[in-house]
C-alpha cells in the first residue's frame, strides 16, 4: 500500500504514477494542453472512441484456407483460440480487442506482448501501453533496424525486439511508428476542451459573464493603493463571498461587461466542434448523438458509409497486420478476415433482404442463413438453390431447341394445321 501524490493538475508524480511516463504535451492556441487522455474529457471525442472500438470488437473472425480452387472455412485453428477465445489470462476477446482498437483510435499504434511456451507456440498477447514505449532506431544500415523499449509502472525498463511485440500501426508517414491523431488535430480539440471549460466557468460564475470595470471619478495615490483596492475587491466578491452585496465609496460606480454568450455564438461554436472532430476520426455524426442535419433517408446511407469507408479500412488493417505478424510460414495459405454481417444484425428487413436474395440466387444455402441466425441445421437445406427462369445468353438457343425435340407429354392434343383444312 502506498500513498500516491496528487498535484493540482491531476498527474501522480508518485514513483508509481504515470505522470513521469505520459508524453510531454504541447499549449494550444487556445490555451489548453492536449493529450490523449486530457481529450478523452470532451465527450464527442470519448464517443467516436467508442463507436470505433465497440463497433470492430463485435465483428466476428473468420479464417479461410485459399491454397485451392476455392475458399474454404477452417473451424479450428489455434489463432481461433488466441484471438477469438483467450487473448491473455486477463481479458475476454471483446475487452482485449476493443482496448487495441482504442489504442490505434487515440494514439495511432497498438502495441502487444507475444509470449510463447516452450514449443514456439504463442499463447498469450499482453497488451502495453502506447504512451511507456519508446522505439530506437539501431545503427544497423537500416531505417527499418528498431527496438521497443517498455517502462512498466514501477519504472523498470524492459527491450523487446521486433519479434517479440505485435505492432499494429494506424496512418504513417516512416513506416515505423503511427501518427497520432490527437496530436495532429490538437488545436481542434484544444478548442472544443476550451469552450468546454469555459462554459462550465460560466455557471459556476451564476451564469453570469465574468469581469467588468470599476468606474472612479478619482485617483489612487500610486500603484500600490489600485492594486491593494482591486485585490479586497476581488476577495469580498469571489468564493464564498460570491453573490454577496458591494460597497463602493468616493463615487465609484460598477460596470459589468455587455458581451453575452450569444454575442460571442458559444453554443454554435460547441456544435461546429461536434461535427469538426467527428470528421477527424471519420465517424457520422449520428452515431455521437448529433441529429441537427440528420434525416430518415441519410441515415441509412451515413451508416452504410461508416461500414465501407471508416471499418473496412480498420478491419484490413488488422488483417493484414495478423497475417504478416502472427501466422507461421506453412499458414501462408490462410488468409484472415472480419465479418461485417454482424453490424447488421440490428436490421432485421437488411438481414432477411440479404438471405433472401442469396438464397434465390443460389449462392447461400438455406442452412447456411440458419446458422448466420444461430439456428440448428435443418436436413435437407444444404443444397443450393438453382434459378430456372434465368440462363446463360449462349445456352438460351440450345435450351429451346432440345424442348422442342421432346415428344408431347401423354395425353396432350397435337396443335391443328389449319392451313390443310382452309379453317380460318
């Protein structure tokens, strides 16, 4: 048990605190230090955090063996197991995952630690954290030759090598270490955390703009008496003392300063920075809670763009970070990939048009929809469906050719030639 120290701008500077450990942040032109974690404090950003690692954690994974002709589902597998069932001791799959995908979200690299037994087998990833790692180039004649160098909370240095940590990177511009998206848009989130912060000043001034002049008719002996005033001042009307009546003498007369918060559009400003840092994590938004330009027909399309242009991007990825980190040489025939049918297990009208529309055109099975909806297999359902008013454009003559080659059915009355009998 230990005592943690506190200092007034929330950091433990403790020997056990992150404070020593957490990158050194830059002012704003705004006036605010932005970090990470300080910018997890607005909410739009906390939220697109959130829709982004929420959305990915419930993508299921699925695994293919492409060496053949054709793809073929692999059931067991023991990457399944890793990552779709035990990451670590510590984790279930969706916490181990959805805390990855904010680590990319907030800070543009995930980093884990690849334990293995004996045999080379991995079985365990540990999650570190972005912010205690630092990457060195080594001179080796290469821009690519680095190593990772971890500081765990009680300050002790560990060096990994490439192989030893899975590194998953977001946007970058050297190939080694992801850009960080809050230091890049810093300014847009300092301005969003700025009119946060004044408008909670605002209320606890009673809603009322702050400062104001002191009219006086006459003049203070030097410096030192208009300070000295202006302090008493500002002591009998500030903290406890908020709200209680002045006294001014020699004929001094108090003005308050005019400029209210519609003067100076402080609720049009917190809108804007909704919709500005939505646009930076590419997220609708809708799906933060701002509906003042949605309406019933763009919603549909917003969501199907938030599929194809924000989570695609984010599952390929992982993909392909999966296949070139974690996979052994004799897997080079699996190929990873997350499935997007489960972000529309909410629409059910989407889900039955989907399985609907394979089922008649004969691509899915009707068990294969069963099991989509995790339902028993039904016997009899594994065989596709065939299309019979439809065919190729160069069986279409042969086709109707062999129907009229084929004898009548029996029973069928051969059409009359009225040309041999005169009937009209």
């Amino acid at each position: 048990m230990f005592i943690s120290r506190i200092k007034a701008d929330g950091g433990d500077r403790s020997p056990y605190g992150n404070f020593w450990f957490e990158p050194v942040t830059t002012r704003t032109a705004s006036g605010m230090r932005v970090s990470p974690d300080r910018a997890l404090q607005l909410p739009v950003v906390f939220a697109c955090v959130r829709v982004l690692a929420e959305s990915f954690s419930v993508l299921p994974m699925r695994l293919y063996d492409v060496g053949g002709y054709k793809k073929t589902p692999i059931r067991k597998h023991w990457l399944l197991d890793l990552l779709c069932r035990r990451p670590n001791q510590y984790q279930t799959p969706f916490e181990w995952r959805e805390m990855m995908q904010g680590h990319l979200a907030m800070r543009g690299n995930a980093f884990n630690q690849i334990v293995t037994d004996r045999r080379g087998n991995i079985t365990d990833l540990i999650p570190l954290h972005p912010d205690r790692i630092k990457i060195e180039l080594l001179d080796g004649g290469s821009d690519f030759d680095y190593r990772y160098r971890y500081t765990d909370r009680f300050g002790s240095v560990r060096v990994f090598t490439r192989g030893e940590l899975w590194h998953i990177r977001g946007l970058s511009s050297d190939g080694i270490v992801g850009l960080n998206p809050i230091e890049i848009a810093r300014e847009a989130v300092g301005l969003g955390l700025s009119a946060q912060d004044y408008g909670a000043r605002f209320f606890q001034n009673d809603a009322k703009p702050g400062g104001g002049w002191i009219e006086f008719p006459g003049n203070f002996k030097d410096k030192s008496a208009r300070d000295t005033f202006r302090e008493s001042f500002q002591a009998a009307q500030t903290g406890l003392n908020r709200g209680k009546i002045a006294v001014l003498e020699y004929g001094m007369k108090f003005h308050e300063l005019g400029l209210t918060n519609k003067d100076s559009q402080f609720l049009e400003a917190r809108q804007y920075q909704v919709g500005d840092i939505a646009r930076m994590f590419r997220v609708p938004p809708h799906l933060v809670g701002d509906l003042s330009k949605a309406t019933f027909s763009n919603i549909e399309q917003q969501s199907l763009d938030f599929v194809i242009y924000t989570m695609t991007p984010w599952a390929e990825r992982w993909e392909s970070s999966i296949e070139s980190n974690l996979l052994l040489e004799q897997d080079r025939n699996i190929e990873v990939e997350f499935d997007f049918a489960g972000l529309l297990r909410g629409d059910q009208s989407a889900r039955s048009m989907f399985y609907h529309n394979g089922i008649l055109d004969g691509w899915m099975t009707r068990n294969q929809a069963r099991e989509s909806e995790n339902m028993e297999p039904i016997d009899g359902l594994d065989e596709p469906l065939m299309p019979l008013n439809m065919v190729p454009v160069s069986d279409a003559k042969a086709l109707q050719a062999q129907q009229q080659k084929q004898p009548p059915a029996q029973g069928a009355q051969e059409p009359k030639d009225l040309s041999s009998t005169g009937e009209q």
